[in-house]
C-alpha cells in the first residue's frame, strides 16, 4: 500500500513539472520570436510594434535585457488584481476565462478538502478494519482510506452522504461559473464590431445530388428545415410578403444599384460649374520641409484671400 513517501515523491514530481512549465511559458513570451503569439490583441490595436524590427540581429530572436528575466513573473499578481472588465480589453476574453479557471478550480477544491478532513478524515481513521487484518502490511497513511472501514458499517454512509454533498457542490459552482463565462462572452461578443464570423458556419460533408449544384443544394436545405435563421430575404413590402431570394444577392445588387448612382452623380458635379468650389486639397512629398509648405499656404492666402 502507499506509504508518505510515495506521496510525497509524486506530489514533489507534479509541483516541479508545473512549475518547469511556468516559467518556460514566462520566458517564451519574452523572447521576440514569440510577441505575435503571446500580445496578438496589441497588434490589433496597433498599441505595439514587433521587437524584431529594429536591434542587434541576435536581438531579434532572444531577449538580452537581463532585466526582463529578474522580473519574469510580474504578471501574475498584477493579473489577479486586475479587474475583470480591464483585463479582457488588456488582454482579450480568453486570459480572463483562463484565470477564472484556476480560480474555479480552488472554489471547487479548497471547500472539499476542508470538508473531507472535517468529516471523512475522522471516520475512516477511527474504523480500525486494517488493524484486524491478520498478515496485512499497512501504513498510517492507509487509516485515512475508506479501506480501513469495517464491511458493513454504518461508517458507509458518512461517505455517501458526502458524496453526494461533494456532487451538488461542483454541480452549483460549475453552473454558476459557466452562467458567469457565457454572459461575458455575450457582452463581448455585444461590444465588438460586427464581422461576418460571427454569423456564419462551415458546413462539411455535403451529400452529391444529381438534380442541384452543392450551392443549390445547401441553399434549399436551409430555406426548407431553417428559414427563420437562414439568410434570406423577401423583396415584398416591410419584408411581409413577396419573392423570396438570397440576402448577399439582394443586398449586393443594391449596391451595385447605389455605386452606379453615384457614380452618374459625381459625373454631373464634375461637368457642372455651379457645383465646383475654388478650392483644393493639395498633398506633398513626405520628407518635405514643414517650413516650406507654411510659407506657401500663406502666400497662397494672401494671392487668394
């Protein structure tokens, strides 16, 4: 049977294995080869430039300021003490769930584990069934088990009552958190500008049919079995009545319409002296001297003003 030394040379293996990973995952996100993959919300934003364009060329894939490493893992507190709303625009969604993660995990555990040495720790070590186990090799470790528990002792229930206990808890935390997530997510989702992935799916494996092309086929599937959700479009008045057609279509033979109406407008303003203005916007060469395009723009104001 396992004994405290089995114990602690697994437990000491898995904190050394999580912390080995910690401070990889700390130190890769500062090396410049890895900006792009550990800050990509900061690129988006254009609140950030790659590391790789300017320095040294050993610079642009390692790292060399050893200041950087002494402060490594900063982040970490700074990152648990920002609020949340705060951190998802620092960060992104993703970083907040992912803390909420770990901290689900101690909602889950640290409430357990005091329970269970309240409760089960007690029970099992007052059963005394190893110690009338004749031949049997146990250690003090083994008391703590459900095994030293006499077959058919009222003590079972203590364990059932606690699972049970254990279930309704993990059940509860896990409902409330993934309450919490999705309502973050649709707040962000609300936030964001709009963009087409938000509202369209890939459909694979579609079946040959000898009568439509795939596009046809897909497009009478959905009109069919989903047309509340489906992208169409009704050409009648307010949408109540009339053809029904393809949304993208429709809309995007309305612009071609507009394009070419404004096209045949800027033609007329063009040709039309009443609409022209004696004026004009006028762009230099970059690099030009500032000092040169003031003095211009007032001689231009005193031939013309």
């Amino acid at each position: 049977m396992a004994t405290l030394q089995d114990i602690s040379v697994a437990a000491t293996i898995n904190i050394l294995s999580a912390l080995a990973f910690l401070v990889a995952f700390a130190i890769l996100r500062l090396q410049p080869f890895n900006d792009r993959v550990y800050f990509p919300k900061w690129y988006l934003k254009g609140i950030r430039g790659s590391p790789r364009r300017s320095g040294a060329f050993v610079s642009k894939f390692v790292n060399l300021d050893y200041r950087t490493y002494l402060r490594f893992l900063n982040w970490m507190p700074v990152a648990l003490k920002m609020p949340e709303p705060e951190l998802i625009d620092h960060a992104g969604l993703d970083s907040a769930v992912f803390i909420r993660i770990y901290l689900l995990g101690l909602k889950i555990f640290v409430p357990l584990a005091v329970l269970a040495f309240a409760v089960l720790v007690p029970v099992n070590w007052t059963g005394k069934s190893l110690q009338n186990i004749k031949d049997l090799t146990f250690s003090d470790i083994d008391k703590l088990s459900i095994s030293n528990v006499p077959t058919g002792s009222n003590r079972f229930w203590a364990h059932i009552v606690m699972q049970y206990v254990f279930s309704f808890w993990t059940c509860y935390v896990l409902y409330k958190e993934y309450k919490i997530i999705a309502t973050m997510r649709l707040h962000f989702i609300a936030s964001e500008n709009r963009r087409p992935d938000q509202f369209t799916v890939i459909v694979r494996n579609v079946p040959p049919d000898p009568d439509e092309s795939v596009s046809e086929h897909i497009e009478h599937f959905f009109c069919v079995n989903h047309p509340d959700y489906y992208l169409t479009h009704r050409t009648g008045f307010c949408g109540l009545w009339g053809t029904k057609v393809d949304a993208v279509d429709h809309y995007a033979a309305k612009m071609e319409k507009l394009c070419e109406a404004e096209a045949a407008e800027r033609e007329r303003v063009i040709t039309d002296p009443k609409a022209i203005m004696p004026a004009a916007f006028v762009s230099f060469k970059p690099g030009g001297e500032q000092l040169f395009v003031l003095k211009l723009s007032n001689h231009v104001i005193l031939q013309f003003g």
